[in-house]
C-alpha cells in the first residue's frame, strides 16, 4: 500500500500526549484563507520556488522535460502552469531553490521512520500522529497506517478537520486511540465562506464519534475576526453540550509564519 506525503515531523509535543511523530498526508479538499500548510491542498506534488536563493546556475533549465524554466532579460523564471511536478530541477537545484512536496512512500517506509523514535514515546506516553492535508482523503492509505502502527505497539492519533464520509472514520475508529478534531467556526454559512465546505457533516461526524465514546481532544483555530470573541466561545460550548462532549477543548493561535509557503507555490495569501 502507498499513498502521499508531504512531511513526517519529529518530537512532536503538540499534536497528542507526550513525544510524537507527526506523519503529514497531502491532499484536502477544504479551502480555510487562513490555512498553515497551503502545501497540503494538492494531492500529487507541488514544486516550491524560493527564487531570494536562486544563485543563477541555470541547471533547472536543462533540467525541465517541460521547459517550465526559461533565461530571459530579467534572468531566469519559472512558469508554473508547465510544471509537471517530476521534481528533477530540484534535484539539480545546488541552492535549494527548488523544493519539491510531497512524495509517494509504502506504509512500511513510514512506519520504520516513525519507529525510529520508539524509545521517545515508550518514555513519554507519545506515539504517532497522522495530520495532513486531511488525512481520511486517503482512507486506506491510513488505514493501512494506522493497522501496521498499532500491530507495532505504537499509540496512534489522527488529526482531523472531520471532513469525510463516515464510512471512513468507521473502518479508521478501532485503530486510532486519539481524535483531534478540529471545529473551526460553528455557523454553517460561515464556515462554507471561511472554509469552502459545509460543515453538516462534519458536525455530525463529531457527535457520532462522542456518542461511540471516541477519545477525542477538540481543536479551535483561533482566526481574527471569524471566531475569536466571546460569543463565538460561547456557540460552540453550546455545540459540544448538544453533542454531549465532556474532553479537553485546545485554542491553537493563529501565526503569519506560513507566508513565505504561499509565496514559494505562487498562491495568494489572504490574511495579510
């Protein structure tokens, strides 16, 4: 079984108890403008263009099946809508101007890397942890993860935004140990403006996991202006009462750090 990444994360401390790995699947079919890893919407690989550290060598010219790399007067440029995503200008790319995300990898290659910590969780109380992207895009992918990590001993967390049939968290539920579950805004018209999907499902996912008596931590992005004041605060308490949800509730801050990602994909960033 093979699927794609786009990033496995060592000593992670926040994504579940104790030291973690976090395994980042790519793909994902919602649209949050305030997104931190811009990276993970694609499915297949995306080729990141960091041109403040192009040094001129030229290699990706020759290098390109698609002459997405071209000299004019102003010097080299890239024109993404060639680009095939085959990643061989980064390969010749001696600056690292050109980065290729994501890859295709077999369940047993990321399993032995996350393994590779195994003393770290066993001391701890950590495990591994599948993000994304959405990692339920690819459903038997990471249920395929999820069987070989747990025939492995390790804990196992899946965060996600809940979007998805419920099939999938149903075949995924008696692998996983601990949800995180991301409720971004509780209004489904909002939430469609803020995210590009409706969030029906994926209220009713929630309580099917609680009513299944899921181990689940709810995460909040807290976003300026879209669900951040006290009324917001108070909406989703009343949502997790209706859901008869009694867990632990997490604030995660908002940041500017992913910027130089959009730059580097050519993608607008809207929350400047």
């Amino acid at each position: 079984m093979e699927g794609n990444i786009f990033n496995i994360q060592r000593y992670s401390i926040h994504d579940g108890p104790g030291i973690r790995t976090t395994v980042f699947l790519k793909g994902c079919g919602m649209r949050c403008f305030w997104c931190h890893n811009p990276e993970s919407w694609a499915a297949a690989p995306q080729l990141q263009a960091f041109t403040e550290k192009c040094v001129g060598c030229l290699n990706c010219v020759g290098a390109c099946p698609n002459k997405a790399h071209e000299v004019t007067d102003n010097g080299r440029e890239f024109k993404r809508e060639l680009c095939g995503g085959c990643g061989k200008c980064a390969d010749v790319c001696r600056a690292e101007a050109l980065v290729l995300i994501g890859k295709t990898v077999s369940v047993g290659e990321v399993v032995a890397e996350v393994n590779k910590d195994r003393e770290f969780y066993e001391q701890s109380g950590g495990g591994v942890t599948f993000s994304g992207g959405e990692p339920l895009g690819q459903p038997l992918f990471l249920e395929a993860l999820l069987r070989m990590s747990k025939a492995e001993g390790l804990h196992t967390a899946v965060d996600t935004a809940g979007d998805a049939d419920w099939g999938v968290f149903a075949s995924a539920a008696p692998f996983v140990d601990l949800w995180l579950y991301d409720i971004k805004v509780i209004d489904g018209a909002a939430h469609k403006k803020a995210a590009g999907a409706d969030n029906a499902g994926i209220h009713e996912n929630f309580k099917r996991l609680v009513g299944a008596g899921a181990d689940i931590i709810v995460r909040v992005p807290v976003i300026p202006g879209l669900n951040d004041g006290e009324d917001d605060k108070k909406v989703l308490a009343a949502f997790l009462e209706e859901a008869r949800f009694a867990g632990p509730v997490e604030y995660l801050p908002f940041h500017r750090l992913a910027k130089s990602k959009y730059d580097s994909l050519g993608m607008p960033y809207n929350i400047k």
